[in-house]
C-alpha cells in the first residue's frame, strides 16, 4: 500500500490526561485529537487495545479481538445516563501523573457492573445496537465473554488451572454454565459494547479531523487468553493443555540469555489448512478499529526463535521457519490491500528483508540506534530510504533525554555533532532530524515531544511489573506546543493540506 508523506505522535490512550485514573476515551481523547489537528500531525499510533492481564501489558492481553474495558470512559457513561453522579465523586483519590493499576481496576469494572445495572432498568436506548454489536462480532465475543465469566468463577486462576471440564472445554459443563450465569456473561458482552461504541466514534472523531490511527497486532498471543482457550489446536499445547514450546529470543549483545516471552508458539501447518482464517479474522477485527497497522516482530513471520516449555532462558532453542510469503499473499487476497507497517527491529537476515520487500512493507528506523555506530548506520536519518517509519525511539525504549543521560560521552557527543546542537533541547533535535529525513512517515513518543527523562518511560523490557503507569499532565497540551509542531510539519512538508482524510462521521461532544 502506497503511504503519504505524514508525521505523527506515539501515545496510548492510558497515558491521556483526566480525573478517573486513567487515560479513557471520554473528552480528553477529544482534545487530543484536537491538540494533533492543530499541530498538523495527521498520524496517532496507539499500542494493542486489548483487555490487559498479567503485568497491565498490552502485549499480554486476555483476547487478540476484545477491548480494553479500562479505557470505557466514566463521563461519556454519565452523559448517557448509564452512571449517576454520585458513582463519579466517589473514585479514590487517583494519582495525576501515572496509572495504579491496582486502585483502578476494580472501581472500574465496578463502574461497568454499574452502567450494566442501569441497562437492564432501562435497555430500550441502547437494545437494538447491542443485539447487532452481539450478532455482528460473535466470531470472537462468545468465547471471550464466556471465558471472562469462567475466569472470574475461578478467582481469575489462568485457563490451565480451572476444573477439568471447562479447561477442555466439555460441551455439557459450558452449556450448564452459560445457563446458570448469563447475566454474567451478558454482563462482558456489554462492557465490549461500550468500548466500541465509544472508541468508534472517538476513531469517527479523528477522521472527521484527517487524522488516521496506527495500531499494533502483536505477532504472538498471550497463554491466558480466550484465543488460546477456544483454538487449541492452533498452538503448540500437549493434552493438558500447556505448551509445548514458547516464543523468545536467541542471546545477543544486549541479552546474554536471550528473552523468554513464554507465548505458546502457532501450528502454523494447521493455520495453512484452514486458510489462516483466524488471522485473517484478527487483522479483518483490527481494521474495523485502526487504518494502519504495525506488525509487532515482523521477522517471526519469516522464522522464529522456539524454545523448549519449562527452559529456565532462552538460550536452549532453534530457529523454525514461519509461514512467510503464503500468509500474506492469504491475507491480501482476502482483505485487499495491506496497509502494514513491519517492526523489523533486532538480527534481521535476507529473508525477512525479502519479504518486508515482497510486499512492500515499511520498516522501522529508530534514531537511538544510530549514534553509537558511525556515519554508515542505518539508523541515522541520511542513510534512510523514503519506504521507512522513522522514530525517535519506541514504548520500548529510553525516552530520547533519557538516552541522552545515560550513554557514555562518545555517544553524546557524535549525537550533539550530528544533530549540530547542545545539550539543551536534544530531544527536539532528534525530532527534528527525522521530519527531516525521506522517510515516508515520522513519529515520536509524546515523552519526546514534551522533552521528558526516564521517568516518563512506558515500558522496560523483562521487567515482569511498573511498566505503562506513564500520563500526561492536563495542562501539557497547550497552544505553543501546538504551533511548534505545526511549525515542523509546515517546513518539512508533513503538515496535513495534502493528507487529510475525507471527513467520515460528526461527533458533537460538550467538554466542559
């Protein structure tokens, strides 16, 4: 798929400023998508909107198709007369500045519970478009909402420790169980139902202002998850139920003993059989939510590290080739067009630059990268080719100030040199020098754009919790920041008068 010439800003929506704990879709995501307008980016990348689980990770989520019910907003709720006041002025007393996974939680799904409550009183309003939001996504939404029902029935105990007939998924045990607890069950299948319907019009929103969303499929699913619980046959799991072999990768310079993921691996012989009717399912699902999509370790599609289940590291294990050229061209031929972006980070060999190639793909630049190499990196932006995503840095990495404080002087000092700057604002220079650049789209994290150190970092690899509490304050959006950034976009062309998307929905929100 051929792309624009664009920038952007990487942010989730937890990190949205506003009073309920956490960033949701209520009106600050309004305003943000004001704040870009305004700021002539055209580009707002998000990462994975599934419900999270172990760690609050976004990459460790419950379903590869449901949302995240943390992000429904309280007020929109409130507006719709499915909360009343008084459950709004009774929220703990929340941090500004980052997320307590733990005090959010539960006053959240209490608050859906709630807004369930009020639903069944009065299901007139809102009957008819949940009958169809029902029918239309039941591919994923009945086994979703049944397995948060049984998940709950067993104190949230993962899939693999629950009674044996509902781990295997007995015809008679589950058809017993969705009988004795329908309103619960219902009760998932609602929360679902909000989070579309707002995120579909806040989606409707950004449109209606040229702004298209980038959005995140991880290549691997999470164990725990409704995914794996309904399909087992399409993963590695012995008769029990447990894998086999799980995701990793091998050692490198920056990983002695490699990582271990632990995500159970795809019998991707038995998706070739089926059409790879499930992904296509996966990516059709997240095409009805983003426009752009990034393929979160790309080069699995071409071979992928397998370790042995149980292995301490992951250093005992073999490369196994992945599906490669007959997924995608399954994939396109079923969904058109692709318009992937393919994190190819990491030890990429000629395999997975041929197939990124193949089909055209953008890969990833990240500008960190670049300074500790010399003049030939091909991570600085004059060695850039146009078909590429370039970055400042990722959710993954140090914010750019925080890179900057911590690599030794050499480092600093070829970034200053290349950057033709001082200490002073290195975070802007590095920005700068991507919008710059041929590449065909440019993006930051909101941390750079705001010039914030490390303890604004979203997530650091390998540690298991404390990752993606970061928010912004309320105030940091404001009119200079705006114009700065407009500024960049008018000067190196990615402003928004030749990209603008036509305008698909109005959405009329009061805000104050």
């Amino acid at each position: 798929m051929e792309f624009s010439r664009a920038s952007g800003i990487l942010l989730h929506p937890t990190s949205l400023p506003g009073p309920y704990g956490i960033g949701d879709l209520g009106p600050e995501a309004y305003q943000w998508i004001d704040f870009l307008a305004e700021s002539q980016c055209t580009l707002w990348q998000v990462l994975p909107l599934g419900p999270t689980g172990y760690g609050d990770s976004p990459y460790q989520c419950f379903s590869a198709f449901a949302g995240n019910p943390y992000l429904v907003s309280p007020f929109l709720l409130y507006e719709e007369g499915l909360l009343q006041t008084n459950d709004l002025s009774q929220r703990p007393a929340f941090p500004e500045n980052a997320v307590d996974y733990g005090a959010v939680i539960p006053w959240k799904l209490g608050l859906l519970d709630r807004a369930f409550q009020e639903y069944e009183k009065n299901p007139a309003p809102w009957a008819e478009e949940f009958e169809r939001f029902k029918n239309e996504q039941a591919y994923w939404l009945d086994d979703f909402a049944l397995f948060m029902a049984l998940k709950t029935a067993h104190q949230g105990a993962p899939w693999n420790k629950w009674d044996p007939a509902f781990r295997q998924r007995h015809p008679q045990a589950l058809a017993e169980f969705k009988e004795k607890n329908s309103r619960r069950i219902d009760s998932f299948k609602f929360s679902q139902f909000l989070f579309f319907r707002q995120w579909n019009a806040l989606r409707d929103y950004a449109h209606s202002k040229g702004i298209q969303i980038i959005g995140d499929i991880p290549i691997f699913v999470s164990y725990d998850s409704s995914d794996v619980w309904a399909n087992p046959n399409l993963f590695y799991l012995d008769t029990a139920g447990n894998p086999t072999v799980v995701a990793g990768v091998p050692p490198d310079y920056f990983s002695p003993t490699g990582q271990l993921w632990g995500n159970p691996l795809y019998r991707w012989d038995y998706h070739a059989q089926e059409g790879y009717s499930w992904w296509i399912e996966r990516v059709r699902s997240t095409l009805q939510l983003v426009d752009i999509i990034r393929l979160d370790h790309f080069r699995g599609f071409a071979a992928y590290w397998e370790v042995p289940a149980g292995n301490p590291t992951a250093e005992k294990g073999q490369w196994v080739s992945g599906p490669g050229l007959h997924f995608f061209e399954a994939v396109q031929k079923a969904l058109g067009d692709l318009p992937f972006i393919a994190e190819d980070l990491g030890v990429i060999t000629p395999d997975v630059v041929a197939l990124r190639e193949r089909f055209g793909f953008p890969g990833m630049k990240i500008l960190q990268f670049g300074f500790e190499g010399g003049p030939e990196d091909p991570f600085l932006p004059h060695n850039y080719e146009k078909n590429c995503v370039a970055y400042t840095g990722t959710h993954d990495n140090d914010t750019a100030r925080g890179w900057y404080n911590r690599v030794d002087e050499k480092a600093r000092d070829y970034a200053r040199r290349y950057l033709a700057c001082s200490d002073h604002d290195i975070a802007w220079y590095m920005i700068r020098a991507i919008w710059s650049s041929v590449a065909i789209m440019a993006l930051a994290p909101m941390q750079d754009v705001l010039n914030l150190g490390n303890e604004a970092r979203m997530n650091y690899p390998g540690r298991p919790y404390g990752n993606w509490t970061w928010r912004m304050k309320s105030n940091d959006l404001n009119p200079a920041l705006s114009e700065r950034l407009a500024e960049i976009n008018y000067i190196f062309r990615r402003d928004s008068s030749e990209n603008s998307l036509q305008p698909s929905g109005e959405v009329d929100l009061q805000t104050n």
